[in-house]
C-alpha cells in the first residue's frame, strides 16, 4: 500500500484554529517532484553549479523584484551570494515537512528585511509598497500609509513600535479567509509566481472519469430548445436530401448526390436569412415564441447554419465534378470536356442561358471566401473590416443562386421580401432626424464614450444594442455597440468603444488628435441653443449628479470621470483638465429666422484634453433586443460582466434602480412588510447580484460613478438584505492565495473597514484580488433562495463556458450576449 505523507498547515490553536488543511503526497509523487526541482536547478545552474541572484531572477523572469530578492536571502542560508542544490533542497524541505510554525516563521522571515527579529513600520511599508506593484495596483503615497499604519496598528497589540512573530501569528488568526489559503502549495506559489514557474512539477494528477457534460441531464435541461430546435433542423434537412435524391434517382449516384445537397441548399441559404432578421427577432422576443424557439441563440445558429452552407457546397460542387467526369468526351460522342463543363455555357446547362457551371464556380468561391473571413481569428484580430467587407458578399450570392437554380427563388422571394423591407426600414429610421454626437470622453483602456443626442421616437430597451455610421470616421460602414445608458435617461444615450480594430482605433485617435478640437462655431452655438430650448420643455431626470462623482484611487492626475451630458451644456463630472467654456450673448430678436447666429464669445481657449463637447453627425440602425431582456421576468439575477462585457448591464442596472425606486414610492412600507414579496408587471426582480471582472485597476474608471451613485441609492439596514449586491474583482491582483498579497490583503480590509470604501475603487464594496472562484460564488448563490436564478453574462468566450457548465451544475438559467 503507498504511504503517504499528511503535511498539516494551520493556524495557531490546534485543534481550536479556524483552519486546517491537510495536503497528502506520496512517496513517489515526492521523490518525482525532487527530482524535477534537482534537474531544472542544474539546468539554471551553470558550470559553478550554484545560483546566483541575477540567474534567480532570470529563472523568475523578472527585473526587479522584493519578494524574489528576499526569497534569495532566505534560501541562501550562508550568506554566500549564491544557492546551493543543497541550500535549496534544505529549504523546500522545511517548508514541506516543517510544522506550521516553521512556515510561518518563513512568511515572517520575509517581512523582517534587516533581520533584527521585528517588523518596524518602515519595513511594513516596503513590503506593502512591493505588494502593490506585484499587483499592479496604483495607489496616492499617503494611501499607503494608511494602510501601513493600519495594519501596524492593529498588529502591534502592545504599542512596543515593533510587530514580533508571535503578534504576527495573532493577527493572522484574525483573518481565517487569509489563513485558509496559506498552504505550503501557496508558500511555493509565491517563489514560482512568474511565468517560469521553474521549480513547479509537471502535473502528477490523473483525470477522474466523470460523465461528458453533454451527456449530463442538467445539460439537456438547459438547452432544450436550442437541442430541439437542432433536432428539427436536421431532420428537416435530412428529409429534403432524401426527396431530392429520390425524385432524381434516374440520373445516377452522383448526380443524386448533388441534387441533394442543392435541396439542402435551397433551404440553408434562405434559412441563413431568416436567422439575422433583427426587428423580426426583437419583435418575437416580446411574445411567448422566445420560450419555445432559442431567439437568443440567433447569431450561433447563424453560423451553424452557414457552416452548414459551406459543407453543403463542397459535396455538391465534388458530386457534379465526378458525375461531369464520367460523361461521354467530346471525342467518343459527341461529349463535352470536364473543362468545357465547367467552365463554359456549350453545354447548356441551367434555366439561365446554361450558365449553372460558371455561377456555381464562383459561388463556391465566394462562399468559402465568406466562411474563411468569418472565422473568430479574423473577426478577433482587428480586421473587422475584412469581415464586413467580404460578408456583403451575401447580396451577389443571392443573385448568382437565382440564376444558378430554377427553384431557389421559390424559396427566397418570401424571406427576401422581409430583408428587404427590414434593410428599406432601417435606413429610413436612421436618416430620419438628425442625430449628433454631442460630447466624447476618452477613458482608460482606450474606451470612448460617446453621447449621442438621442431623437424623441428613438425608444430602446435595457441591454438593446445598434448600429451606427460616422461619416467622418468611415463613409460607408456600420458596427454594432450596445447602448449604455438607460431607456429612462431622456435627450441622450450613451455608447462605450473599446479600441480593438481599425475602425475602433481611427474613432479613438480621431478624437485623441488636437486638431479634431476644432468644432464649428456655428453648428455648436445651434446645437446648445436646441438644448437649452428643450430643458424649458422637459425635467432633468438624470441618474448621475456631481455629487457622486468620484475618482477610482489612484496616484495619477489624469483621471477621467465618466461624464453626463446635459442640456444646457454642462456636465456632471469633472473631467481631466480645464475645458472650453463658451457664452452666448442675449439672443436677438429675429436672428434665428434670418438664420444667422448669435456671436461667440470664448471665455478659454483651451479644452480638456480627454474630454470634449463636439457636434458630430451620425446614423444609428435600430435597436436590436438580446438576451439580456429576460432580465425583468426573473426573480434572482446575476450579471456578469468581463472588462468592456458591461455595457449592457450599465444600461440595465440604471434602469432596474430606476424601477426599484420607483416600486419603493409606490410601496412605502415595503421595508417592513417585505418588499422582496411586491411584484409589478415591469419588474419582478427579488434580488440583483453583479459580478464585474477587471484586468487592472484603470478598466474600474469606465463606471465608477454610476456604480457609486447605485450603491448610495440603496437604504442601509434592510431587513431582507441588499437588493443590488455587487462584486468586483481585479484579476492582475495577487490573489489571496498568493503569499506575498497576504500582507496588502490584510492592509486593504482594515482600512475598507475603517474608511467604509475599498480604497482601489473608492466603492463601498470591497475589490476581490484575483479571479473568482465559481463554485463557492454560485454555492452561495443558491444558498440565498431567491427565486430561480438567471445568469447573465458578456464578455469573452473562454470565460463563457466555464461559467455555463457551473450554471448546468447549479440548475441555473444562462444566457449569454455575444461579445
């Protein structure tokens, strides 16, 4: 029987301490790992058979680093200026088989940089300084003494100026969460951080055999309609093969082959149509067709469909070139040549002038072309524009399948008379009333935020997205963005760009350029005295005050705050830098009838450099729905935001707070009787978490403020809890299970619960350092029995399936906007 080793790693207390993990290794998966760390020391070692500091930090792959240089002192017990395999080993085995004392005598030994035996507080504030940086995490010089002075404070119980091991030990017990990850794995995480990961083993861990998930129940559960709708839709396209192939069985094998794949065919590529009919889809999204048929699944159909499309093709152009093959040559009887069958009209072939063959070449070509520029590394690699590009290639694929095929138009003229008229309707919505872009804030990340004056037909729903055309930016193309602001929010919407294309980048420098400043005197006096004419007529409703306006934390001067457009002109936040401020004179009567203005006077030349009123015209194609329109049908949601993936939901919590508000005016005494319990025909909401997931701490910027001004919303002390609880995590951070945050760690909670406000977001809710863990976040949310849980996510796909398949674990609802 293989004996193990049962490496024991807790907290002071014994048995009585919050934690206890027991981390279990056999025999040989210990001598393997030995061996693995001997043979990668020999590798960095050289001919001196040692390792000094700088081959340490090139084994780590960094630079400059505190936590490695004294990670090099540690190991380097002699003080020789070099590691030993001796010295090395020496040291990974007291971490390994030492008791819990001697593992965190080494955390200790880290922090106590001179050696004396105690932490002063200056040695505190290296250390955190250090964390910060790991974590790529920017922060004012006096926030980090803040949080050195906290965590002193309450480390230093008796006052003595210094913090010992065992008042270290202590405080540690303080935060269980913090010590349940502190494993001897996490100790040696924290030398093996970097990408090197030169003394990490190789995976040792066997595969558990478990079920495929989609041979799961749960799976087939929460995809039926879209596994039912597949199932029609092969079985549809199985039987028209199969009549096709049937009723053209005199002509032989391959030539039944062809013509049964050109059935298919018929239907597909007018199917393909019908899946991107946006005003159709938005329009049934609002009927009980979305419980039956995947309408949210639309755009993966599409693509299904289309790939589909292409194998179809392949067959059929194969089956008539074989068949072609073994027909009669011109030189036997009369034939033709394989060449003369394809590439030319002699023989006579289709209902348009025998031109099947030639049309049939070029839509396979066309075809694979739209496939190929279609593929997730071209549309993902900032070559929109060859996507779109090559994708109105649909329009001549429908002309040539006219001319190619007797019959294909008995299948298009219906679904081609709907495009049509969706195409006729969306240009003359987007033509009709002029519709500018009024302010532009560059965020962080390269995000621009436009504000759009937003015309009185335009009616959206939270979550819904558009198309819009700038001229100035590109004459003829469209892209679609979601609109960020919410449907309650009168005269403008928002839009949030994020730079990772072509045309993305020229919208983002175009206005980043100095001389993209220059706004014409006349159109920008029009457009703030339309403005200043509508405030008379309308009340401000405005989410966002300048009150609430406040900057993440952050040591750099060039913050931008996310701004409201208002209609006299001003703004609701305070953007970076002075800006151009204009005033009008007293208007003078009849000047407007004989179309003049009324002069400018400027009060300051010079404009906000991240920041700009402007007047720039645009079109806008839509709204179209998603799937982000159940949201108000359900009763516990959770949405999931990755980076630039919340704009959708900027949208739609300004609106559920809206609507929360408005439901507590209606309900004044709901928060003794039980809200949670009050349902409306608009909102049947019991409870919103939102989960926000960030790269760094900059990508915070983009919402900072809406989400400050939610949180000061919400009443303090309700006794069902929160209505919107929020989340957010920093995934460039290190995590809690990293050794060297533990310290930053403890530092940040303290003063988040002495300041009330996480001190990287300035929000009430406390910043999470790395990624979440998915299984405890949704344990925990089927723990609170609020209703049917329903996720809602956007952000990347990778992400995506590791949230879906926890979902299908959970029994929980997913949806997912494409992103």
């Amino acid at each position: 029987m293989e004996t193990t080793f049962c490496i024991v790693f807790g907290c002071a207390g014994g048995s009585t301490s919050a934690f206890r993990r027991v981390l279990i290794m056999s025999v040989d998966e210990d001598s393997r790992w030995l061996e693995w760390v001997t043979k990668q020391f020999e590798t960095i070692a050289g001919d001196d058979k040692e390792i000094d500091i700088d081959e340490f930090k090139t084994a780590l792959k960094v630079k400059e680093s505190f936590f490695a240089e004294r990670f090099f002192a540690l190991f380097d017990s002699d003080g020789s200026g070099s590691i030993s395999l001796d010295e090395l080993l020496k040291a990974l085995n007291l971490l390994i088989h030492g008791d819990e004392t001697d593992k965190l005598r080494f955390l200790f030994q880290v922090y106590d940089v001179d050696g004396s035996g105690s932490i002063d507080p200056d040695e505190l504030r290296t250390v955190l300084k250090s964390c910060l940086q790991e974590s790529a995490i920017s922060l004012p010089e006096e926030k980090l003494d803040d949080l050195t002075l906290v965590l002193f404070e309450s480390a230093d119980k008796d006052s003595s100026g210094s913090i010992t091991f065992e008042e270290l030990k202590a405080e540690l017990e303080n935060f269980p969460e913090v010590m349940e990850n502190l494993t001897i794995r996490q100790v040696l995480t924290a030398v093996l951080h970097s990408a090197a990961n030169w003394l990490k083993p190789p995976d040792q861990e066997q595969k558990k055999a478990q079920t495929p998930r989609y041979l799961t129940w749960a799976y087939w559960q929460n995809n039926s309609r879209k596994l039912l709708f597949l199932c029609g839709y092969v079985l549809l396209n199985l039987m028209l093969f199969i009549g096709a192939m049937l009723y053209h069985r005199k002509g032989g094998g391959w030539f039944m082959l062809a013509k049964g794949c050109g059935q298919c065919l018929n239907f597909n590529c007018t199917f393909v149509m019908v899946l991107m009919l946006r005003r159709c889809l938005t329009w049934l999204r609002a009927t009980w067709v979305v419980r039956v048929l995947p309408l949210d699944q639309n755009i993966l159909l599409h693509q299904m469909v289309g790939y589909a499309i292409l194998f179809f093709t392949l067959v059929h152009t194969a089956a008539h070139i074989i068949n072609f093959g073994t027909q009669p040559r011109k030189s036997q009887s009369g034939g033709f040549s394989l060449w003369e069958y394809l590439l030319t009209t002699r023989p006579g072939i289709g209902w348009v002038k025998g031109t099947s063959s030639l049309t049939g070449v070029i839509l396979q070509l066309l075809i694979c072309l739209m496939v190929f520029c279609s593929s997730t590394f071209v549309r993902r690699s900032g070559h929109f524009e060859v996507f779109y590009w090559t994708h109105l290639s649909y329009i001549w694929v429908w002309i040539l399948l006219i001319i190619h095929c007797a019959n294909f138009w008995k299948w298009f003229v219906v679904p081609g008379f709907v495009f049509l008229l969706e195409k006729i309707v969306g240009i003359a919505v987007s033509r009709i009333g002029g519709l500018y872009i009024v302010e532009v804030n560059l965020l962080p990340s390269k995000v621009t935020h436009l504000v759009i004056r937003r015309p009185q037909f335009f009616q959206f729903k939270p979550g819904d997205y558009i198309y819009i055309n700038i001229p100035v930016i590109a004459k003829y193309e469209w892209h679609p963005f979601t609109i960020s602001s919410a449907p309650e929010q009168p005269d403008t919407m928002w839009l949030h760009v994020r730079s990772m294309g072509q045309w993305t980048n020229r919208l983002y420098e175009y206005f980043r350029q100095p001389e993209s400043q220059a706004v014409c005197p006349k159109q920008l006096a029009t457009s703030l005295r339309k403005r200043r004419q509508e405030k008379r007529q309308q009340k401000d409703q405005m989410f966002l005050s300048s009150e609430s306006q406040k900057a993440v934390a952050s040591n750099q001067d060039d913050t931008i705050e996310l701004t409201m457009f208002r209609q006299n002109g001003s703004q609701s936040g305070a953007a970076s830098g002075p800006e151009t401020l204009v005033e009008f004179p007293p208007e003078e009567p009849g000047l407007t009838e004989r179309g003049e203005i009324p002069p400018l006077r400027e009060v300051s030349a010079k404009s906000g450099e991240n920041h700009r009123f402007c007047n720039i015209k645009c079109y806008v194609d839509g709204p179209y729905g998603t799937p982000t329109r159940q949201i108000f049908a359900s009763e516990h949601a959770v949405l999931i935001g990755a980076g630039i993936g919340i704009t959708p939901f900027a949208s739609i919590l300004q609106s559920i707070m809206y609507r929360y508000r408005m439901r507590k005016h209606t309900y004044p005494n709901c928060s003794s009787s039980g809200c949670e319990n009050v349902k409306d025909s608009d909102m049947r909401l019991r409870k919103v978490d939102f989960i926000w997931i960030n790269r760094d701490q900059k990508s915070f910027e983009w919402f900072v403020s809406l989400l400050t001004k939610l949180e000061m919303e919400q009443a303090d002390g309700e006794p069902e809890g929160q209505f919107l609880e929020m989340h957010m995590y920093m995934t460039s951070a290190l995590s809690k299970n990293d050794m060297k945050a533990i310290g930053l760690q403890m530092a940040l909670d303290l003063l988040a619960k002495k300041e009330e406000k996480d001190s990287i977001t300035g929000l009430r809710t406390r910043t999470q350092p790395g990624r979440p863990e998915w299984e405890k976040v949704f344990q925990k949310l089927s723990k609170e029995n609020k209703g049917k849980v329903h996720v809602f996510y956007c952000g990347a796909p990778a992400l995506a399936k590791v949230i879906k398949a926890q979902c299908e674990h959970f029994g929980f609802n997913f949806y997912k906007e494409n992103f």
